[in-house]
C-alpha cells in the first residue's frame, strides 16, 4: 500500500482539523488584508484627492504581485516543499501590509500594494495544495472549501476595523492592525507537515511515511513494514509547456478561463463598492456599514458550497455559483433602495464566495502531484490577470459613463463575465468527484 493510499483511506482526524485550522488561520489574514484595500479606497482618495482611474491603480499593483506571486510560488513549491513557500510569503506581506501603513504618497503605497500582493498570490494556491494533498480522499473537496470560507472571516474582521477604526483614526491605522496577524500566523504553522506526496515524489519516502504513521496511529491503525509499497519514482516537475500536454490541456484551458473570469467579476465588485455606493450618495460611514452587512452572507455561502461539493460534485456546484453570481450581479446593478442594495449585494457575495470555495478544491484536483503546485500556481497567476485588469478597468468604466449610468453599466459588465465564465465550466469541464489524486 503506498503513501497516496495510505493517506486516502485515513477517517478525518484531529490532525487533520488542526492542519486546516492552523492553515486557515493564515488565509484569515490574507482575506484581511486584501479587504482592508477595498474598504480604505474611499478614504485614501479623499485624503491624497485621487482620481478614479488613479485609486483603480492601487487595486491593480497587488494583483500584478498576485499574479507574478503565484506563478513563482507553485513551481517553488514544487522543487521546495508547499510548507517552506507558505511561511515564506506569510512573512511577506506581512511586512508589505505595514509599510502601506507607513506610505507617503500613491508610489509608495503602490510598490508596498505589490509586495503585499507578492505574498498573497504565493501563499494562497500553495495552501490550497498542501490540504487537498494531505485531506482524505471523502473528505478532501469540502475540506478546501472549508479553508476558503476562512476568507469569509477575514473579509468581516476587515469590514469591522474599517467601520470601527477608519473614520475615527484614519486608514493607516487599518494597515498596521493588518500587518500584525500575518506575522503570529507563520508561529501557528511551524506545527503544519509538508505534505507527504510531494516528500515521495523527492524520493524522501522516509519522512512521508513518518508523517502518514503518526496518523494512522492517531486512527488506530497498525500497517506491517511487509504491507507498505518503498517503491517510487523521484520526479524532477514538468515546465509551463508541459501543463499543455495532451493529456493536461484541455483541465489547463478550463481552469485558466475558470480563474481568469471569477477573478475579473470578483475583484470587479469587491474593490469598488464602498466607493460606488458613496458615488450613489451614502456617507462614507453607510457605505461600509451595508458592506459589512452584505459580507456576512459569504459565510453560509462558503457553507452551502461545502456540503453540496461532495454531494452533487465540483463541476455542478460552479456551474450553479458562478450563474447565481451572475443573476445577483446584474440586479444589484439595477438596485436604488437601501433593500435592493443590501439584499442583492448579499446574495452577490454568497454565490460568489461559494464559487470560490469549488474553484481552490477543483483546481489541485487536476493535476498529478508533480506538476500540482505548478498547474495550481499557474492558474492563478493567470486568474490575476483578471484580478489586475478589473479594478482599473471598473474605474474607467465608471469615469466614462458618469456616476449614475457607471454604477449600472460596471455590474452589467461583471454580469457577462460570471455567465461566460459559467458556460466554459459546463462545456469545458472534467469531474473530479471521488477520484484519487494520484
């Protein structure tokens, strides 16, 4: 019996709670940080008087991080090991998050906006990895589903200081309560294992099955040296090129549309509206109260998608997300009153977060696990592209046609994105329910 199967038949365990809480906790912070922005936005333009288009950079610069972050990371963590590049890069931005604090001008915060997204794009597939690669096989969607929904948390702890802090103590106080968390995050997963795959296929199976007996003694299980299979073939990764293969384009162009479309409609709406809501004619003040209310829906989101991810498969729980993402997009575009706004921009982020959720437990499952951290990695660096365009693009868009018709005309573009976005899954898309990694 090898490690991978080893690993499969394990029921869930306390270690494996704690490896995804621990992991989560560091996701929290990530989802913090990349909140903060959003919420600070309107603050930051009216102190330093920036233009629209101007304020759409700084959204920009952390996804160009993001998206270089993400590229190198997934090939790192394929050489190195999915732990050494999450601590890597918790540090990071963490950092990065309190020299935004520290910024004197658009400049500066836009090269601490890349340092930070540096480390965001980095530390987020390579995580999503190590649990999908380290979960049981019954358990192994919901529970990356389940670290996602950590970003719900991150985002509301982000809304709450925005709302609490921002109007009295002004926005650089949000970045260096932001800049702390990440840092006690790197001491909370010095307990994380690598994942026991990757160590076999670096030829270390000594410590893989070190890692794997701890936990089948925690579940009871006694494996003779006679029953475990040594063999195993050392595998130096494959290049870019490679995720293009025969038998890998095909997952490669789904996820790489699947990334670039969720990212551009995600980003589109998050980073924009506390700004566009005060554009409509609410206080500041208002405007990040109804976020931090429509905020609180990307939980049973996250919840749901959980659940249904093991019932009714991956493929199926995107296609319903991202349409319903879609459906939401275009009516809170359309919304005037206080209870349109809130109630289509919740149901905005509960099927967008869920889509979310699907997306990190779908994509490692694609791949085989030596090129799983790079085909991760790659998708998404290519979703930033998305990421980077949208908050300056949603900017132009909203300059150009004015704030009343802008407001309209933005969501009715992230509208088509999630739909096509939703037809390439259902066209594109290979299930990967109950399949093994290996």
């Amino acid at each position: 019996m090898n490690i991978a199967q080893r690993l499969d038949r394990l029921p869930v365990l306390s270690s494996h709670w704690y490896i995804l809480l621990a992991t989560g906790i560091g996701w929290l912070f990530d989802s913090m940080d990349v909140g903060l922005v959003s919420f600070v936005m309107p603050a930051i333009q009216e102190d330093w008087g920036l233009s629209p288009t101007e304020l759409g950079l700084i959204g920009s610069v952390g996804m160009v991080g993001m998206a270089v972050g993400a590229a190198f990371s997934g090939m790192l963590a394929d050489k190195y090991g999915r732990r050494q590049v999450i601590l890597f890069t918790l540090v990071l931005f963490g950092l990065a998050t309190g020299l935004a604090g520290l910024a004197t001008g658009l400049t500066m915060m836009l090269v601490a906006r890349f340092l930070v997204g540096l480390g965001l794009g980095g530390e987020l597939p390579v995580a999503s990895t190590l649990i999908s690669e380290i979960a049981p096989r019954s358990v192994r969607g919901r529970f990356v589903v389940l670290l996602e929904s950590f970003w719900a948390w991150g985002w509301i702890l982000a809304a709450l200081v925005a709302y609490l802090l921002v109007p009295e103590y002004g926005w650089r106080t949000a970045f260096f309560i932001g800049a702390l968390p990440a840092l006690l995050a790197v001491f909370l997963r010095k307990a994380i294992p690598e994942s026991p795959r990757f160590l076999v296929q670096k030829g270390d199976y000594q410590g893989a099955d070190a890692i794997v007996s701890r936990l089948e003694q925690q579940a009871g299980i006694k494996l003779s040296e006679a029953e475990k299979t040594r063999s195993f073939t050392i595998d130096k990764g494959i290049s870019l090129g490679e995720l293009w293969s025969p038998s890998l384009w095909r997952r490669t162009l789904t996820l790489w549309i699947l990334w670039l479309g969720i990212n551009f409609g995600y980003y589109g709406f998050v980073m924009w509206i506390p700004t566009l809501l005060v554009g409509k004619g609410f206080l500041i003040i208002k405007s990040l109260q109804y976020v931090l209310l429509m905020t609180l829906a990307q939980v049973p989101g996250y919840f749901t998608a959980a659940y249904l991810i093991e019932v009714i498969g991956r493929k199926a729980v995107l296609i319903i997300y991202l349409a319903g993402t879609a459906v939401a997009a275009y009516f809170f575009g359309q919304s005037e009153t206080v209870r349109d706004i809130l109630v289509m921009g919740s149901l905005l982020y509960f099927f967008s977060l869920g889509a979310w959720g699907a997306v990190y437990a779908y994509t490692p499952e694609n791949y085989p696990t030596n090129s799983r951290g790079t085909g991760v990695g790659w998708a998404a660096a290519v979703g930033r592209l998305g990421a980077i365009a949208a908050p300056y693009l949603v900017g132009l868009v909203y300059q150009m046609t004015g704030v009343q018709s802008g407001y309209t005309a933005v969501f009715f573009m992230l509208t088509l994105v999630f739909a096509v976005t939703a037809l390439a899954v259902l066209l594109l898309g290979t299930e990967t329910l109950g399949k093994a990694l290996d």
